[in-house]
C-alpha cells in the first residue's frame, strides 16, 4: 500500500500510422482539486525519440482530476511536410483532423497513471497503461 500524498503521472504517444513513437509533441499538464474547482496549469514537455515524457511535474497534494493537453497539429505538420519534399506527387489538403487532443482522468493520491494516446491523422485512443 502506497503512503504517498499525491498521484504521479507519464504518457508517450505512438503514431499508429507510422508505427513509431511520435517524437516533439508538446504535452501540458493541469490539475485540478475536485468536479467543478478551476484547472491550474502545473508546466510540460515535449516527447522524446521514445514519445516518451520523462519530466511532467507532479500534480501536487489533494489533486482529483488531471488533463493532459497534446499539441498534435505541429507534429503532423512537420510530418506532412517532410513527406511531400520525399514524394511532392502524394499531396493532400494539408489539414490536420484533431489540432489538440485533450485527456481528463481522475486519479487518487498514491497512484501512479500512465496514459498512452495512441495517434493517427484522423483519430486517437487512449488507455490507462502501466
């Protein structure tokens, strides 16, 4: 049994449509002590060449819910762009789908959550990990 006061947290993103980590996307953290309190913004950071955040600060003591925002658009822009120098012919319209992909959870204190988003240009997915 955990005695710790608070909840932890970690994520990575996999880019399903590539079948390797997502690397660069920004990720920010926020928190918020009960249903209808005010989100604080606790800070981020971006995905390693894992997609792996290593650094997300903590939420801090009395935290019920947790939202983790993903700033996807610019990973697929860098993506997209990348792939029309490779191959100019294989275009679209440039859209990106889903700009931001936000995940609320609840969490209890001296847990630790893990949650992968699993991503794709036109949809996302989501689970508690280990």
């Amino acid at each position: 049994m955990s005695t710790s006061t608070t909840a932890s947290v970690s994520t990575h993103i996999l880019d399903t449509s590539a079948g390797r980590p997502a690397e660069g996307v920004a990720v920010r953290l926020s928190a918020r002590a009960g249903r209808d309190a005010d989100w604080r913004e606790l800070g981020g950071s971006a995905t390693d060449a894992d997609g792996r955040c290593k650094d997300l600060p903590a939420p801090p003591e009395g935290t019920t819910h947790v939202r983790l925002d993903f700033a996807v658009e610019p990973y697929f822009e860098k993506k997209q762009a990348d792939a029309q120098q490779d191959a100019p012919a294989n275009r679209d319209s440039g859209a990106v789908f889903f700009p931001e992909v936000a995940i609320t959870f609840a969490v209890t204190p001296g847990e630790h959550y893990h949650v992968p988003l699993l991503l794709n240009p036109f949809g996302y997915s989501v689970y508690r990990g280990s």
